[in-house]
C-alpha cells in the first residue's frame, strides 16, 4: 500500500484486551477514541482492538519506544496500515457511537480503508 513498510520489526506492550478487562466496559460500548498528547484522535469499532488485534506498546525493537515514534506509548493496530496506530496515546474512551477522529473528520474513510 506504501512505500514505507518495514517487516520483521518487533513491538513490546500491553494488549488492549487487557486493558479492557481491567475497564470492565459497559454492553454498550463499540466504539474505542484513542486520544494522543498532541489532541490528535482516531476513531475505532471495538472488534479492531479486541481479540488480540490491538496493543498499547512502549518498545521497538527491545528498546524504549522513541518519541518520534510516538513514545513513550503508541496505539499499535497493523492491520489497520498504522492510520489508526495513535502516536503519543493519552487516552482510549470508550463509546456507543462511531464519531470521527481527526483523518475521518478531513474526508478519510472511517474505517480506514485506502481504496
């Protein structure tokens, strides 16, 4: 899809799973805004980040996640291209609806689809 990639890299850091069971969420939530230190934000269904699809990470590589990479903590979503990977993440708010994070807001797709 890019000219960017890069393979066999390799991310340390809690799964979002994880940090939900923690939460305990209400039924009525389907929807995560992740909310970088910046106020960027980025929008998404909670079957994205659950089931092992999403992390919090704070290491590339085995060391320190650098803050030009968005640390000291990143929302890390790869099947989602790294649109909706949040650098500097503050905050995940749960919801009930699907509003719009910053792309979204601009005219990308919401579910961050490039075609």
């Amino acid at each position: 899809m890019t000219t960017w990639s890069k393979f066999d890299t390799h991310f340390a850091g809690v799964s979002v799973d994880t940090l939900l069971e923690a939460a305990r969420p209400t039924a009525d939530a389907h929807f995560v805004m992740a909310t970088s230190k910046t106020g960027y934000t980025t929008n998404l269904p909670l079957e994205d980040v659950t089931g092992g699809k999403a992390w919090v990470v704070y290491e590339y590589d085995g060391s320190p996640l650098p803050p030009e990479h968005g640390g000291p903590a990143r929302l890390f979503v790869p099947h989602l291209y790294f649109w909706k990977s949040a650098k500097w993440v503050r905050e995940l708010v749960l919801q009930q609806h699907d509003d719009p994070g910053f792309w979204e807001q601009n005219g990308y797709h919401l579910h961050g689809d490039p075609f």
